[in-house]
C-alpha cells in the first residue's frame, strides 16, 4: 500500500467480525490504518485491535432490523463531516458518501422471493416499500461515484434493477484462510461431533446462517439423502425447520445449534457443506467452508458460486430449491470418501489466493482510481 497517505471514513452499522458487512469493514480498517487515517462511524464497536482507528458513535433505535436500517441512516448521514478523501458506505448506511459496497440488493432478493411464490410478513412488505427506493438512491445518486459489488451477481442486480451500470467494480470478499484450514479437523473433529452426539463414521452436511436463505431447502433434501445428518448452525427462529422437519419425518436427523462464535470448529466436524440460498450477494460461509476443506454443495444463486466449478471444486445446482438435485449430490459425497475429499483439496486451493490482503489492495485501487478521475 504505496499510495499517498488517505483519510478514509468507513460507515457502518457495527465493527466486529461476526456479521458480513463489520467483518468487511474490519478487515479493510486493520490493512489501511498503519499508512492511512482511517475512521469508522458505526453503532456499535465489538474488536479488540482498534488502535490507530477513530470511531465516532452513530445513535440508532435497534429493536428490529428494519428499525436498525431507518434510525440508523439520518445520523450516519450527518454524523460524517470533515474533510475526507473517501467516505466508504456499506450499502444503506447514510446518503454522505462517495463510494459504496453493496453486500445486497434488497430489489433481487424480494423478486427472488416472488419468484419462489413465498408470502411476505407486514416487516418484509414495510422493508420492501421503505428500503428499497432508499438504497437505490444511496447506490445511484450522483455523490456515489463509485460502487464495488461483492459479486458478479451483485453488478447484474445492480443493473437490472437499479439502472447503475458504470463505475461499478467487482471485488470478492477474502476468506481469513489462517482461521479456516483443513488442519482444524484434527483439532476440533472429534470434540465437536461428541459433543453432538454425532458419531465419527456418520456422514454429516453442515449448514450455517439465515434460515430464510435456503434451510428448509436442505432439511427437504436430507429426508431424499438416507444416512445423512445435518447439523444446523444459525441464530434464526428454527421454527420453520423443525414444522418441515417433523412434517418429513426426519427430525431424529436434525441437530439445530445456535449460532457461535467458533465456527471454525463447526465446519472440522462436518463432511460437506450444503447452502442452497435463493439469494446470497455473495455468501461468505461458501468460501469458508471451501478454506477449511469441505466439498459444498450450493446454488447459483449465491454469488460466491461464481468461484465453483461444479464437479471439480464443489457442486452447483440451478435451481435453489432442487431438492432431489441436492440430495444427489450429498449422496455421492456420502458414499464416495475419495471423491469428498479430492473436491475438498481442489475448493481449498481455489481460494487460497482470495485472502483480505487482496480485497483490501483491489479496494485501495478503487479509491486511487476514483480520487484521480
């Protein structure tokens, strides 16, 4: 990082490293901070290297998400003052920037959702009237010179459904492959799967994150895949799991854990990974069970299934809620070992070169680029 010395403001929601969006921010705070002046305007601050970085407090009223997105944007708005060089947003968090990364498209996930004929609660239709028309305007306004997508699938949403077509740049999210490792099998395999319940010959497919992405997809192709467990790591209502579950008879193959934050050890236990979303902007946990060794098995329309060659490095289905095509692929990683793991090395290496140091070298282009324009 050889450019001249910056002032970057970051803004965002919460600065840890469990969420997506403060994981991103994270990584990029940490590589900038030792040649740049970098500043983060979030809500909440949950690191424990925060040195060289200046946080400033946005207030926001967080009982919901909905809630969290709408308080949250007048005070981020005006919260960011000051001469900066670039003012980074993530995607809906304020209208005072020059660039934004848009992690999502509200617009492609509610077609997503209509195009799977699923009812919308009164949160989603209220979201959908309220946020969507705000963060188009805050990924299309004139002031956002540049927008990074986290996906190739990401910059064809942007442009189908928000009309922004030029300078917009792809950059993959990096994967932390020191953390996420085949090597974790040995240390964490046999404690986790005990503490489960789960014995070692059992053939065990992992699934983690929202529920409403694609679980009941996965629970669905479990009851079509006989001698497959798997285990559900979330910190969603697991309600919907355990109706459909109970309803296909397969709860006894079910394990449901809350969400943790040692998921590392979580992807050693298991045997495949299985993430078959109707919509993920890109689907960080995709690459992280790639980085710790597991053949995954997800659907295109994960922007992280962009990396997969189906077949070689993982499998990709279609259709998101194929499940006898889902169920097909978890049986023969079921009964072919040799195969499991030759897809398991083949995913590692695909993403041993997405690391953070190189998102965060793309992204510093991207601000050199647009301050030369």
């Amino acid at each position: 990082m050889n450019a001249s010395r910056l002032r970057i403001a970051f803004v965002v929601h919460d600065y840890n490293r469990h969420g997506g969006h403060s994981r991103y921010v994270v990584e990029l705070a940490r590589r900038y901070r030792q040649e740049h002046d970098v500043h983060v305007f979030t809500n909440t601050i949950d690191d424990p290297e925060t040195e060289k970085i200046t946080f400033h407090h946005v207030p926001a009223w967080r009982p919901n998400a909905l809630a969290s997105i709408l308080s949250f944007i007048i005070p981020g708005t005006f919260a960011v003052r000051g001469p900066f060089d670039v003012v980074h947003a993530q995607g809906l968090c304020g209208l005072r920037h020059n660039l934004a990364t848009a992690h999502f498209c509200q617009a492609a996930w509610y077609a997503a959702l209509d195009a799977q004929q699923q009812p919308l609660t009164w949160k989603q239709h209220t979201t959908r009237r309220l946020v969507t028309g705000l963060e188009q305007r805050a990924l299309c306004q004139t002031e956002t010179q540049r927008v990074i997508a986290v996906s190739n699938l990401v910059r064809t949403n942007l442009a189908n459904y928000y009309g922004r077509e030029s300078g917009v740049d792809v950059i993959y999210h990096g994967t932390d492959t020191d953390r996420f490792q085949p090597g974790n099998r040995e240390k964490f395999r046999t404690a986790i799967r005990a503490s489960l319940g789960i014995h070692d010959d059992r053939f065990l497919a992992l699934y983690v994150g929202d529920l409403k992405k694609g679980a009941v997809a996965a629970v669905r192709a479990i009851a079509q895949a006989p001698g497959t467990t798997l285990l559900i790591v979330s910190g969603s209502d697991p309600s919907v799991v355990q109706r459909v579950g109970t309803e296909l008879g397969v709860m006894d193959r079910i394990i449901i854990h809350p969400h943790t934050k040692q998921i590392e050890a979580f992807f050693a236990a298991a045997d495949a990974f299985v993430f078959p979303t109707v919509y993920d902007p890109f689907g960080l946990v995709i690459t992280e069970a790639m980085a710790s060794g597991l053949a995954v098995v997800t659907s295109a329309a994960a922007g992280a299934a962009e990396l997969i060659t189906s077949g070689q490095d993982g499998f990709v289905t279609e259709q998101a809620w194929d499940a006898e095509a889902i169920a097909q692929h978890l049986m023969v990683l079921r009964d072919d070992v040799s195969l499991r793991e030759r897809v398991g090395i083949a995913a590692c290496q695909r993403v041993q070169a997405l690391t953070w140091d190189r998102t965060a070298a793309e992204t510093l282009s991207v601000y050199q680029a647009m301050l030369a324009s």
